[in-house]
C-alpha cells in the first residue's frame, strides 16, 4: 500500500491511496485529477503553485513533469532529494503509525485496510504543526551541516 499525502502551508491535506505498482504515467494522471484540482481549490486566486516533493524518480519522470507544468505546479529547486526530517509530511508518519496500530486487528483484507491507512493520517493532531515547526527543522538541519534531526 502506498499513500500520497501532502500538506500544503495553510494546513489542508491531502492523502489518497495509490494503486501499486504505480508508474510515471499513473503519476501524472494523479496530479491531473487530485493534486492540481486540490490545490486550486486551497488556493483560489493563485494560478502557480510550489510544492515540496521526494525523491522518489517516479515522482519526477517527464509526464509528471508535463501534467505539473500545465497545471502551474513547480518543485521547489536544489531540495535535498532524501531529506525526510526537512519533508514536514514525513511527520505525520510518526503520528499514524500508532494509530494504525491500534486500529490493527490482523484480519482486514487489503480493500479493508485503505480506509484505516486514510484515517490514521488524518488524525495527525494539528496539520498547523507541520508547517509551524519547519523553519525550526531547517535551521537545526543546517546547524547540523545535514546530519539528520533527532525528530
């Protein structure tokens, strides 16, 4: 199971589950349909976005490229390809773990456990938190010449 989840710096999130295996083109095909669509409707009067992505290639081959360019989505330049502490998403994964833990109960199917994955993200307590705390996570990174935070 993989899930995309984003939050933008107002708070609002996004997370939906992605089929695997997942290529570039179903990439694409999920910025046209859910991402852009998203942050048009979080940001009403702007025309151009910025976001924060991974590293993961898929992410960044030509069609995802093209379906971002054209829905006015760029990726913010020279961002450390693995940097999960500097990601304020990757946060929320230490949040929904517990979570999905203890809505574990070792008998759901796959279709059952989407749902349990999309809820536990949810319950992250204060979105807020995650964009609130990043200047702090950037200024310790770059204090620690890199080395990873203890987060």
């Amino acid at each position: 199971l993989k899930v995309f989840s984003m939050t933008t710096s107002t708070g609002k999130q996004l997370s939906f589950v992605i089929q695997t295996p997942w290529d570039q083109h179903v990439w694409a095909k999920f910025v046209k349909s859910k991402v852009a669509p998203f942050l048009k409707r979080t940001f009403p009067n702007k025309t151009s976005y910025t976001i924060l992505l991974d590293g993961e290639k898929i992410m960044h081959a030509p069609p995802g490229k093209a379906a971002m360019k054209a829905a006015g989505i760029s990726v913010l330049p020279g961002w450390p390809p693995h940097s999960p502490e500097l990601n304020p998403q990757e946060h929320v994964w230490t949040q929904a773990e517990p979570k999905l833990r203890e809505l574990e109960t070792g008998k759901d199917s796959f279709e059952a456990w989407k749902p349990k994955v999309l809820k536990a993200v949810a319950l992250y307590p204060s979105p807020e938190k995650l964009v609130g705390s990043m200047a702090k996570r950037c200024k310790d990174c770059i204090d620690r010449d890199g080395a990873m935070l203890d987060c």
